[in-house]
C-alpha cells in the first residue's frame, strides 16, 4: 500500500493536548492500517505562536521527526532547541509538549506504538 503524506486531507485542530493557536493536523495511517503497533502516523505542520500543549502518554511511544523548520521541546523535565532532521521519542508513560517560538511553520511525522 502506498500513500503519499502531501496528498493527506488536512484537517485544523485548535488548543493541541491543551496548548495554543492551532495545529494542521493530516492523518496519514491510523490503527486499522497495522497489524503491529502502530497507532497512527500522522503529519503535523505547527505554526509560529502555537503550541502543542505540555502532556503525558500511557504506555506507547512517541516519536516527532522534524521535517522543517525549528521551535523547542519539552520533554519530561528537560527543555531543548529542535531544529530539521532532529527526532525525539517520547517514551511509555513520559510527558512532553512543544513550541513553535520561531517565524516559520514546523513540519512534524509523528508516529506512535504502542507496547503490546
């Protein structure tokens, strides 16, 4: 099977995990695609002056890959600059949330397993 993540429909998705402004959220595979873990792999394209807010998982893994652009990461207790080419996971039962502190739009895959 073959999809194309451009071609996803977007759909907008205001106050992410309780944060600000909106996100553009494309649904790229859900659950029902898999027969493995996976959840979902999603795109997210945040935009300046939004944020995903500050949450926590159950026992899944999430990871965020950077296609563009640049912001900062909370993750757990720790707060980091991410930029392009950068990939963070989320690991069983952590919290995390993000900023777009920059002037340009963040392009996001985000791809959640669950633990079986």
């Amino acid at each position: 099977m073959i999809r194309n993540f451009l071609d996803a429909e977007k759909k907008i998705q205001t106050a992410s995990h309780g944060g600000e402004g909106f996100v553009e959220l494309y649904e790229i595979w859900k659950k029902s695609d898999f027969l493995s873990g996976c959840d979902f792999i999603d795109r997210v394209v945040v935009p300046p002056a939004s944020t995903v807010g500050f949450h926590m998982h159950g026992n899944n893994e999430e990871i965020y890959i950077v296609l563009e652009g640049r912001g900062t990461m909370h993750l757990g207790s720790q707060e980091m600059v991410i930029k392009k080419g950068d990939m963070i996971k989320n690991p069983p039962y952590g919290e995390h949330g993000l900023i777009n502190d920059s002037d340009e739009n963040m392009d996001l895959l985000i791809i959640q397993l669950s633990i079986q």
